[in-house]
C-alpha cells in the first residue's frame, strides 16, 4: 500500500504541483512563494475531484493514537509518526527515520502563573526532543522524504538548532550533511553538535539571512537536498506538537498558544496543525497563536505596523537569543495568515525582558534558551495589555533546551550578559533572580559561611 496522499501548493498564487515536481528549491515558479503540503481526499467541498475519499474519521485517529501508546513499534513510540495518518508523505512509512522525538512533556507553571494572575499556565518544552529543539519534530518528516528520494547529501543554513537536527537524522540514516552557519554567531552546545554528528560544518562570513542566500544557489547547482524549513515536509513534523497539546487537552484547546518567531515556520506549523485538526472535526476551534520576536530581529512585528501584513521588508537582524537573529523570514506570509485566522498578535520583546524571563523559567526548574524564554516576555506584555485573561489557559512554547547556550546564561548570572543602560531597565526584575557562583575555600565552616552570607537566615 502507498502510504502518500499528498500535493503540494503555492501559498502565494494557489498553483499545485506534484510532489515530484518540487525538487529542491521548493519555490512557486510563477510567484517565488512557498508550498504547502495539502491532501487533497481529506476535502468535503463539493468541486473536490476527490471528495473526502482519504478522510481520517476523528474518533478513529483518536482511538488509534492513544492505542500506540502502548505498542511496542518503533514508529508508534515517535510522537510524530504516531499521528502519521496527519502527515501522509511517504511512499512507505517504514522509511521513516525516527530517533523517538516528540512525546514531549507539558509542564505547569504553577509559580510563574500566580505571579501573573493567570489561572492555567503551561509550558509545551520541545527542548526535550532528542537533540535539544523542536527542529527534531520537522526534521524526522524532511529527512525521511530524503532518504525515500535516495538523496545522498542533505544541507541546511542554521542559526545551530535546524543543523544539529540534520547532522544527527542525516548520521541516523546514513546521509551526508552541509551546514552553512553564521560565523561567530551561533551557541557552542549547537556548534559541537553538526561537528559530533559528522556534518560538513561551513562557517560563513555574513548572518544566517547570508547563509540561506548562498544555500539557495547551491541546491539548484548539485544534488543536495535542502532541509530548511521552506522544505513544506519540515512543517508537516513541526504540526505534531498542536496535536500533542490537544490531545493532552482531551481534543479541546487552551485559548492562547505563544511561540518564538525567527524564519517563521514553527509558528505556521503550529497553525497548520490546529487548522486540520479542526477541519478534520478533531477539535472544535482555534486557539489564538502570538508570535513574539526580540526588539532587534522583528521584521514580522514592523510589517504589520507598516502594512497590516501585506509585506515585509527585511532588517539587520540584532539580538543575544541567537536562534532567532533572522531579518528576513521565509515563512512570513504563512505566519501572518495564522495570526489572521486565530485571532493572535505579534509582539516584541527587548535583550532584558527576554534574559528575565529565561531565569524565571530556569527557576520553574525547567530552564530553555534564550529564543524560548520570549514567550514568556510576551505573556507578560500580553496580559499587560489585557490580551489575556486571568481565566485563559496559555501554553508558551518553548523551542530549545536551557544546556544548548550555557554561555548565556553564565553570562546572565554574573552580570556580564546585558550593557548597562539594557540592565537599567529591568534592574528590580533582575535583582533577585542572578544567582552568580562563589568561589569557596574547602572546608564546611566556609561553605556555611557563605551560606549564611548569601541567603541571610538559610536555615529557616
Ligand atoms: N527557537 C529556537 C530555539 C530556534 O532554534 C528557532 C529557529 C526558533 C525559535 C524560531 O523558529 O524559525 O520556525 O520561527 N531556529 C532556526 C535554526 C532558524 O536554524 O535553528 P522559526
């Protein structure tokens, strides 16, 4: 049996293409938008050639996912392709190449939401994926459709997540892999993982807006195959966490979801996600999806200032949150019809708010790196501005694991992170969070010392 049910079509102009037309550039002939994946047998309208003929019924899925669970397949224990009748894109599903990811946990934030007055509040930590971000949930559809094309090489440009993802699934299934990364600009724990997973590692002189430009020539001149996220199958991994979440919600939704937004693909997604669950009757509405981007990387936020969202205009991307230093995002146009069509909004955040924000989730004992912590600097200016209610349920979702910046956070605890004039402005935000580490002379008298010094009364 073929396991493929999909086509794939403009977002721009509308036109559809075969799958094998698609290739590697994965831009619109007639428009240079990008594609979606679309399965066309999972359409009611009356036009549709193939009405309804390949429709999942939705308390079949429901059933039949909850039953893996408890299987002891290999597919079934990958939280992506245990919904794989959501993501038909393979000949076979045996070709899948799968390193168990998703399954990630959905944690309460009981402290921070009391502290914001808001009833339910959850963090959705696809830091826990196998590699430390959620580029695993994107990477296992990507590279599985490689691999099933007998690829031999794959390549990326990467801000670090995307390419520790590649190198690790490329080594799983026996492909080559080329990264392209902005020199200087990417976070150790992410350098060291291409290098451990035995990818070609390139670092190039100019940002990862550079790095995508250079990529796009080379994948119309050899025979790689490009896994960044204008690759629609990414996406099609990227959607399972919108299923997980509902899934987790017994099939209804919370009412506000807030994401990271750098190239603007998990945020489509995620958006891509909730839309076919509810067409498939799987659940009964959207939630509202946010995007907060950093004050010095927000191209998204300044196209609906200037147009409403009618179009971009790319900027010189600036911030410490590495992973989303992007100015000129390639999914914006996918983003925008998401925060459209749930009734989100799209914010900013400054260097301080994002670095408070990170070490209060680290005091949750959960921790996430810089580019995840924006959601919760978000929240705060949501919730400020009366977006959301004390009654909502919102889960933050946070993208990358606390381990893949340690710099970072060093930096943050001993005051080194932020120039003064940033740190100014959140100066009694910070004054109880910075925990630096104190060097102690090696005896228990001292150590109780320095306990007492900097706790005050400790023993209490
Ligand atoms: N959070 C983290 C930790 C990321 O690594 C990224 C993107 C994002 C958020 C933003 O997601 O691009 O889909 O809007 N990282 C890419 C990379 C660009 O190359 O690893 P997005």
């Amino acid at each position: 049996m073929n396991d493929n049910l999909h086509q794939l079509r403009c977002c721009g102009c509308g036109v559809r293409i075969r799958r094998e037309q698609a290739g590697s550039i994965f831009r619109c002939k007639d428009c240079g938008d990008l594609f979606e994946v679309e399965y066309p047998g999972w359409d009611l309208a009356a036009g549709s050639a193939s009405r309804g003929t390949d429709r999942p019924n939705a308390g079949a899925l429901r059933w039949v996912w909850r039953e893996r669970r408890a299987s002891s397949e290999l597919l079934d224990h990958s939280g992506v392709w245990r919904f794989r009748e959501l993501l038909p894109i393979l000949d076979s599903f045996g070709n899948a190449v799968t390193l168990r990811e998703g399954n990630t946990p959905l944690y309460h934030l009981t402290r921070t939401a009391r502290s914001l007055g808001i009833d339910q509040l959850f963090a959705k930590h696809q830091g826990m994926n196998p590699t430390g971000s959620f580029k695993d949930t994107g990477m296992t559809s990507a590279l599985s459709v490689a691999k099933e094309r007998s690829y031999k090489w794959v390549a990326c440009a990467s801000t670090g997540n995307t390419s520790a993802a590649m190198a690790a699934y490329a080594a799983r299934a026996g492909l080559r892999s080329l990264v392209l990364i902005p020199q200087g600009k990417i976070a150790w724990g992410k350098l060291s993982q291409s290098m451990d997973y035995g990818a070609v590692t390139c670092q190039l002189n100019t940002d990862f807006d550079g790095c995508m430009k250079v990529l796009s020539t080379i994948v119309q001149q050899a025979p790689v195959y490009l896994l960044n996220s204008v690759n629609p199958y990414r996406l099609e991994g990227q959607k399972t966490p919108a299923l997980e979440i509902a899934e987790y919600f017994d099939w209804s939704v919370p009412e506000h979801i807030i994401v990271p937004g750098g190239n603007l693909a998990n945020s489509s997604a995620l958006g891509k996600g909730f839309r076919e669950m509810k067409a498939l009757g799987l659940i009964s509405r959207l939630p509202k999806i946010s995007i907060v981007q950093a004050e010095g990387a927000n191209p998204l936020v300044r196209s609906f200032a200037q147009s409403g969202g009618k179009s971009i205009e790319p900027v010189a991307a600036n911030t410490r949150a590495t992973a989303i230093r992007i100015g000129n995002p390639a999914s914006w146009r996918k983003a925008v019809r998401v925060i459209e069509e749930t009734g989100g909004w799209c914010l900013d955040v400054t260097e301080g708010e994002i670095a408070v924000a990170k070490a209060e989730l680290g005091l949750e004992g959960i921790g996430c790196e810089p580019a995840s912590a924006v959601t919760l600097a978000g929240l705060k200016k949501l919730k400020a501005a009366g977006h959301v209610e004390a009654s909502d349920t919102v889960v933050l979702l946070l993208t990358g694991h606390t381990l893949k910046d340690a710099d970072y956070t060093i930096g943050f605890h001993r005051g080194t992170l932020l120039e003064p004039e940033e740190a100014a402005q959140v100066a009694g935000e910070m004054a109880g969070l910075r925990r630096d580490a104190v060097e102690v002379e090696a005896t228990p008298d001292a150590v109780l010392n320095a306990l007492g010094e900097i706790e005050g009364r400790w023993d209490s």
